[in-house]
C-alpha cells in the first residue's frame, strides 16, 4: 500500500470511528465552541454574493446549516464528508428542520462533483485530512464554477496552539503508546506551514491566493472539560476503549493541565488560525 492510500484508509478508520462518534456524541459542545470560525466563513459567503456553495469536511453541518441561512431560499448549501456518522447526523439534522441543506458522504479528493456546479468553496477545518492534498484541491477547482472563491480556515502550528495539546502533553507520562503527530501529514495541524498551504493551491490550479494569520477567542463551559477530555482528540480517542480505574486516572491528571485555561465558568483559549483565500481561474478546463 502506498504512503498516500495508507493516509486516506487511516482517515476513513478514524472518522468512522472513534474519532466520528466522539464528535457526534459532542457536537453542542463543538459547534457552539467553533462559531466564531463558524461566523468567519458566513461573512465570506455574504460577502461574496455566493448562491450554490460547498462546504468541504462538512462534519456533523453546523458551518452548513449556518451558510444554508444566510444563503435563503435563493441559494444552496453541500456539505461533505468521509464520516458516516457525522453525515448520519447532519441529514438527520436537516429533514427535521427542513434546511436547504444537503451532505455527501464521500472523500472530497475524489467525490466526481459535477464540474463547475460551485461558485464558493468553504471549509471550517475540514481540509488538512486529504492523503493526498493536491489531487484534492485540482479535484475541488474541477467542481468550482470559473471565478468560484475558495475560502478556507484552517489550524496554524501546534506550537501557536498550545491548548488544543495541552491533554496530550499531560497525559504522555501515562499513556506511552500515544501516537506524535506527524509534520505535513494529514492531520489537525496539516496545514500549518504557510508555503505549503499556497504551493498545494498554485499546484492544483488555484490563483489570487492569500493567506493571512487570524487569532480568535473560543470557549466552552468548564463543566463540559470532562466530556472535552475523555472523548476528543488523541486522547479521548485512546480512552474510549480503556477500563477503569485507569481511565477516571488519566483524565484527572489530563483536567489539572488545564487550569491554565479556566476563566470563571468557561475554558477559554486563542486559535491560532490562517484563513486562506483563493480563487478559480476566470477560464477553467474542466477535463
């Protein structure tokens, strides 16, 4: 197996897994933590006049639904993503509240979209999996009309983001067999280095490619830390399948390194973001 096919079947493993349920399972959490990101990419789509938009790792809709709003009845939202169980509940979501939103569960690197069919492309950290991100974003361009805006906001380093490892570090000592994460590999922090993100847009076709630093203030409850904890990220991931007593075991120790971020009821932190801005060629071979 390639190093690329191993990449893409690791993806669709995790989120189709533990790593998808966990964010099902927590989605309150995560949707209202993310909406000021959220907020970021509504403004961009408005601001673009956009009418038939797609959302790329789409997740369980939140960025969606919020885009279908803003969108009305004139225009359209698609969402997709590889996790069955967030779609599951993504389309769950829109037949109750009859959202002009539809999801796709498919790989956006090699979904066949009908050519030219978006005029914006969005994503609210759903684009540094692809196993193989070149082919993904020549892929995207085919499915963007001429002209379409790609707008995308996406993790900058781990260093500039110490919170979103805090449990990891924590829990190192506890949990030897926890996976390091892999520089410029599909991943949370994937899209970190600058020059990469803008050599993977001019490699796949894009132009008028901008890439700017945005710092945001998120927070969620501090009586959800627990379920934050024991469910997300490669932490949580590890201790779904782990017995007592040591599960209760790792997650106070991992709660206590977070003291740092504890501001009266709420955990609050910075993210440290690149929001990337490009565009489809004007005249755009579709082959």
């Amino acid at each position: 197996m390639s190093t690329a096919s191993q990449a893409e079947d690791e993806q669709v493993k995790l989120w189709n897994g533990a790593a998808g349920r966990a964010w099902v399972e927590t989605r309150d959490v995560l949707e209202a933590m993310f909406r000021p990101l959220e907020e970021l990419l509504v403004r961009a789509v408005s601001d673009a006049g956009a009418r038939d938009v797609l959302d790329i790792g789409c997740g369980t809709g939140a960025t969606t639904f919020a885009v279908a709003r803003a969108l009305g009845p004139q225009g359209h939202c698609t969402g997709i993503d590889i996790s069955a169980p967030m779609i599951t509940a993504a389309r769950a979501r829109a037949e109750r509240e009859g959202r002009p939103a539809s999801f796709v569960c498919a790989d956006a690197q090699t979904y066949p979209f009908a050519p030219a069919s978006f005029d914006m492309i969005i994503s609210r950290l759903g684009v540094m999996f692809f196993a193989d991100p070149v082919q993904a974003f020549a892929n995207l361009r085919r499915a963007a009309r001429p002209g379409a805006a790609l707008r995308l906001v996406v993790w900058r380093s781990a260093a500039e983001n110490p919170f979103m490892t805090t449990a990891e570090r924590a829990a190192k000592p506890l949990l030897p067999d926890l996976p390091a994460r892999r520089p410029d590999g599909p991943g949370q922090f994937g899209f970190a280095d600058r020059a990469r993100v803008a050599r993977i847009l001019e490699d796949s076709g894009w132009g008028a490619i901008a890439i700017e630093p945005v710092d945001i203030a998120l927070s969620f409850p501090a009586t959800e830390l627990t379920r934050y904890v024991g469910r997300l990220g490669p932490v949580g991931v590890m201790l779904q399948g782990m017995e007592e007593p040591r599960r209760t075991q790792v997650i106070e120790t991992v709660r206590g390194a977070f003291a740092r971020y504890v501001h009266g009821t709420e955990i609050c932190f910075s993210a440290a973001c690149w929001v990337v801005a490009a565009r489809s060629p004007a005249e755009t071979a579709h082959g």
